[in-house]
C-alpha cells in the first residue's frame, strides 16, 4: 500500500488476509508468504470476514453495502496463438454454447481455441480487422469487419472431435466493423455504427 489509512483483517482460519488502505483497493494476501493473491478497485475501506469465512463483508456506501465470495483459487490458463501467426491485437470474444470453443477477433481476422485442452485450434484471415464476433445459440459464429457481417457455420464432430468451420455466408446488412448483438433466441440481431444508430 501507497497510501495511509491502512486496514487489515484475518479470516478466522489464519490462512487469508484482507487489507485496504485510502486508495480503495482491496488486497487479498497469503500471510505466510506474503504473496498477493488478489486486488480490486472498488472503494473499499471497512471489511469483515464472515465466521465460516466464505464471505467477506466490506464497505457500506450510501444505500449500497459491498460482500465478497471468498473461494479458494482454482488456477488460470493463458491461451496463446500459434507462433506462426504472430502476435496480433486482440479485440473481442464469445463462448461457443457448448463451452467448448473459445472465438476471438483479431486484427487480423479471427482464431479459436479448444476451452478443455487449451488448444489454439486454427487462425482465419480476414481482410479487415474483425473487432466484434459472437456465436449464436445455433452455434455459428457471426463476425464482424469492416469490410461485412459473415456467418461462419462451425460443425464438431461428435466421435473425433474435429472442429470444421465455414464456408462463410456474407450476410447483407450495413456494417461498420462495430459491436455486434443477439437477441436470447438469435432471431434478432443488433449492430453498431460509427456514425451513429
């Protein structure tokens, strides 16, 4: 902590410690390594730990009062692009409705990543950047460029679990490369445009 003001609480088992100061970040530590495990801004300043230590009860600001779920960490992965393809810029992602592919547009086009293995299954080219994509519950995946909104249908073979994707279908509706959204069904698409509407 940068700032005075500094608070502090352990939950009951000893093994967490929760700690804020005037800047209103709330950190999460390992007090016996001493190893941050988590941090949020959120303007926190007063906080206790439930006594089965599973919540941890924060600040009060005006009608609003802030409680953590306090789990233990599970791990992460980082999903990382094939080195051949470079690096790329990142825009947006979606979440296939099985929960098993992972869509996101790059400047370049797009790439999917198998979310159970971690495997970056495949880069598509596009010939613009591709900053706003998402599946529909069908389970295609709708991007879109500056260039066109394409529907890309995205089968996966139930015994071998190969992952074939497109041809894609342009779909003639003006585009600008913006946000793009569903309505819960998929029967109803929205998309953003630069110049306003």
């Amino acid at each position: 902590h940068k700032n005075g003001g500094i608070r502090f609480a352990y939950d009951h088992a000893g093994d967490l410690l929760a700690s804020s100061c005037w800047d209103g970040v709330l950190r999460l530590w390992d007090p016996r390594s001493g190893r941050q495990s988590f941090h949020t801004t959120d303007g926190i300043y007063c906080f206790r730990f439930s006594p089965d230590d599973q919540l941890l009860a924060a600040s009060v600001v005006g009608e609003k009062i802030t409680i953590w779920e306090v789990a233990a960490a599970s791990g992460y992965r980082t999903l990382v692009r094939e080195t051949v393809e470079g690096q790329g810029y990142y825009y947006t992602s979606s979440i296939h409705p099985n929960d098993r592919l992972l869509a996101v547009g790059m400047g370049d086009g797009f790439d999917l990543w198998d979310l159970p293995t971690g495997e970056h299954l495949t880069s598509i080219k596009l010939p613009t950047p591709n900053q706003s994509l998402l599946f529909s519950p069908s389970g295609e995946l709708l991007t879109s460029g500056n260039d066109a909104l394409r529907r890309w249908p995205i089968e996966i073979d139930p015994v071998s679990g190969v992952v074939r994707v497109g041809p894609p279908i342009t779909v003639p509706v003006p585009v600008a490369g913006c946000h793009i959204s569903h309505s819960r069904e998929g029967r109803v698409l929205a998309s953003g445009q630069y110049e306003g509407g």
